[in-house]
C-alpha cells in the first residue's frame, strides 16, 4: 500500500518533498517568507560576548544586519 508514496524527490534550493505540488507549495512558502521577512519572529540572537539571549523582533532584525560585522552572535530557533 504505501511502496510507491514513500518516497521522497529532490527538488532544486534544497526542497525534499514526496509530490510536486507540496514542493510548489514549499517553494513559494520560503520565498514568501524570506521576502516578507516573517522568519524573524521565530528567532533568536544569543550574544556571547554581552552574556545574553535577545529576543525582541526589532533587535533581532538589528542584529541581523550587524551579524557579519560582530563576532560571537548565533542565531537559534525558537521553540
């Protein structure tokens, strides 16, 4: 019964997916997500040199633009 719907197609920018139309959906998921930015949200910037986690949009966004300038900032998903 399930032989041939488990598997899982490569598709390009790294998209796994087990149909066509859920690698579309994905696709054009990521692309709306990384114009809009909204991935910010469910982020956070730890900050090792200052001893603290920040997790305030507008300050993660900040630190996203000073990320290649400032060593020692990792950025982590929340849960």
């Amino acid at each position: 019964m399930w032989e041939r719907q488990n598997t899982w197609i490569h598709y390009v920018k790294n998209i796994i997916a087990a149909d066509i139309s859920s690698a579309i959906f994905l696709a054009s998921f990521l692309r709306r997500s990384n114009m809009n930015k909204s991935y910010i949200a469910h982020l956070e910037a730890i900050d090792l040199q200052r001893y603290k986690a920040i997790s305030k949009q507008n300050k993660v966004r900040a630190a996203l633009n000073e990320a290649a300038s400032t060593p020692f900032i990792f950025f982590v998903g929340k849960n």
